[in-house]
C-alpha cells in the first residue's frame, strides 16, 4: 500500500479534493473536466435552491458524449471539447442534440470566447467556475 503523505485532504476544500485525487490517481485531461463541472453544475443548481432536477450524460451511437444533460425547468447541456478547435462531428452532435432534445448547448473548449454558433454556445473551461447561469 502506497503512503498518501503528500496528499492533506483535510486541509483542502471539499468541493476540489475529488479533483486532486483523481488527478493523483492518474485521471485524463477529459475526466478531470468533467468531475469539475459535474461539481460546478451541482453547486450551482444547489446555491440557487432548484429543489428538482434530473442530470445524465448523453451517448451517441458513435461513441461521442454530451458530458452533462440537466433538467430542471427547462434542459441544458455541456459538451467538453480537448481541443484548441472544434471538430464537425462535436458541433454536428451538439447541433443535433440541442435540436431533437430541445436543449440549450453549451461546448466548453480551450479557448473561445463567449460567442453563439448557430444554437449552440462556445466558452472557455475559465467559464465553468463562474456559477453564473449559462
């Protein structure tokens, strides 16, 4: 068994210390973005008192995921995107799904600014602390 002694989860948020020990056991980029927005998300809904809300993650048949799907009064969706420029097939699924689940699209990637592309929305990962409704 391996000693944890640089690892003081007591003295760090409890909010962050699923990240660091997902990152101190080796998780990818991808999955470290995704428990941090899972927590933001639920903070949120949390903070504004949303009593009912359902989350999920979305699958497509090829294998591409829509990393959180909330629903409460109405459906937001958050896509992760790894690289510095979107692919066809991350805006075609975003574009689909906003579309057949009626949901608002939000693709978090490295390095856009808070713009609209069609129906969907791009913004930075900076904009997932900002807890400020999407």
């Amino acid at each position: 068994m391996r000693a944890c002694s640089k690892l003081d989860l007591p003295t760090i948020p409890l909010m962050a210390r699923e990240l660091v020990l997902a990152k101190f056991l080796g998780a990818s980029e991808s999955r470290l973005l995704h428990i941090y927005l899972m927590n933001e998300r639920l903070v949120y809904l949390h903070e504004n008192s949303t009593k009912s809300f359902q989350f999920y993650y979305y699958l497509s048949h090829t294998g591409q995921m829509i990393h959180w799907v909330e629903e409460s009064t109405e459906k937001e969706a958050f896509q992760i995107s790894l690289t510095e420029k979107l692919k066809q097939q991350e805006i075609e699924l975003a574009n689909y799904f906003a579309a057949n689940e009626k949901a608002k699209m939000t693709i978090l990637c490295r390095s856009a600014s808070m713009e609209k592309m069609q129906s969907l929305f791009l913004k930075s990962y900076e904009a997932i602390a900002t807890r400020a409704k999407s």
